[in-house]
C-alpha cells in the first residue's frame, strides 16, 4: 500500500505560463496560454469527468467522456488510478490510451494540463501531419484533445528526475487518430512499483500502448513495461523520434518493423 502522507506534501512557489521553446516542437503548444486547465496536485489523482464537444471513436466505439488520469492515462468513461501497470488486454474492461502509465507524482513536481480545441491554427498542424504520415487516408482534423505531463516525477522520488510527454486525440468525425509525443523520459517506475528512489529505474516500468476494453483488442509500444521503454525519446513509427501515431477508430498499426534494422544505414526508428 502506498502511504497517504504524500497527500499532505504541499509545493512551493508559484506556476508559471508553459512556452515550449523552439528545441519542444515535438509537443504541440500547451499551458495556461493556450487555455489549458490543470490536473489537482494530488498522488494518484484524476481531472474530473470531461464530456467531449465531439464523439471520439476507439476501437470502433463512439464516447463521449473522458478522464485524464494523473498516472499517464487517458481514459474513457472510467477513472484509472492504479499506478503499477498491468500487460494488456486487461480483463476488466477499461478503454484507455496510455502514453506513459506509471507511477506519477505531480504533488512532488510536475503539472498536467489538458484542454479540448477547435483552434484552426493547431487543428491545421495536426491535420498537416496526418497527411504528411498517413498519405492515402483522407483526414481534416475538426477537433483534438490534448494532454501534456509536464516534467512530472514520480511516487516517492528522491531526485529531481521529471517526464515530459503528450497525447493528441483528434478526428475528422469520420476517422480517429492518436498523436502520441514523448519530449523527455528520465524514469520508468515509482518507488511502489519496485523503482529505485534515486533513480526512478527497476521494478515494473511504465506502459505504453492502447486498451480496447473489449478484453482481447490492444496494443503495445515496443519496449513497454521494460527497461527499454525509457528510449521511447529516440523511437516512432512516422519516422520522428519522439512520435508515434496510430489510427484508432478502426485500430490499425504502421511503421513497426517486424525485424531490426540490418545496417547502422537503416534509418527507421524502433526500439
């Protein structure tokens, strides 16, 4: 069981506007400033239940609600605080996105922000990407969701070690995808997942990958829930490291390699 002391714990200082400078534009724009809300500074927590403006379709299932959970998940319909990832498919059912779930502790550092948007300029980005990756699939984005874990640490953590990544669900009413980018990965695993307290490494790393809740439909990052997966910086399925993306109304995966690369001239990124 994990202490309830940490609820306790209070933050100094004061939170400032986030600005991702020229080095972040792997992340799209994020913070106050674009009118993102905030997550509680709370162990285990989660933003409250968030209806979407538009229908989201995952796995073929249209929702229309949602969670961002403090642990790296974005979830549908239902909150997710456990903190030690389990392998996928789960057999309870939960739909849910995980970017990086594992052991979060925003109330020891870090913010997470999230906010659903119609914005034409970023909606034009994303739009320009998708093409960009995914050619011969017609897609304008008219909606996205983002949520970004801003240099967040992790439970009981004795250093000063912080995440820095995102997740994009966006969708043309007709089709769904989902933009995942990871800027900065310094750990894997909290303290009551078996890590390290100075090193936030061992134990159970964290997870990422997609949950259908339909018990048998998921998939995994290469490297999740090992020590591999804090190279998910260096790694993509779109040929930019950092960034993976997937078509998820009808779940389809690209740009995974089912071999490794023959020659140091290979340039696809894997892991």
């Amino acid at each position: 069981m994990k202490s309830s002391f940490a609820f306790l714990l209070l933050v100094s200082g004061v939170v400032t506007n986030v600005h991702p400078t020229p080095e972040a534009s792997l992340l799209y724009p994020y913070g106050l400033d674009q009118g993102d809300r905030k997550n509680p500074k709370l162990d285990d927590g989660t933003s409250k239940r968030l209806p979407l403006s538009v229908p989201f379709t995952f796995y073929g299932k249209e929702y229309r609600t949602l969670y961002v959970n403090n642990n790296g998940v974005i979830s549908f319909d239902t909150q997710v605080k456990q903190y030690t990832p389990d392998p996928f498919p789960l057999a309870d059912g939960r739909p849910f996105v995980a970017p990086y779930w594992g052991d979060v502790d925003n109330v020891l550092g870090g913010e997470i922000f999230y906010r659903q948007t119609t914005d034409p300029e970023l909606l034009q980005l994303i739009t320009q990407n998708i093409n960009q990756y995914f050619p011969s699939i017609p897609f304008t984005a008219t909606w996205a969701f983002v949520a970004t874990w801003d240099h967040v640490a992790y439970y009981d953590s004795k250093s000063n070690k912080g995440n820095t990544f995102q997740a994009t669900l966006t969708t043309s009413a007709d089709t769904s995808f989902v933009i995942l980018n990871y800027k900065d990965i310094q750990w894997t695993t909290g303290v009551a997942s078996g890590g390290d307290p100075k090193t936030g490494l061992g134990g159970t790393p964290a997870h990422a990958g997609f949950n259908s809740g339909d018990e048998t439909n998921y998939y995994n990052i290469p490297g999740s829930r090992t020590e591999a997966v804090i190279n998910i910086t260096k790694t993509s399925n779109v040929n930019v490291p950092g960034r993976w993306v997937f078509q998820v109304d009808d779940f389809k995966v690209t740009g995974v390699p089912t071999e490794k690369p023959n020659s140091a001239a290979d340039k696809r990124c894997w892991l």
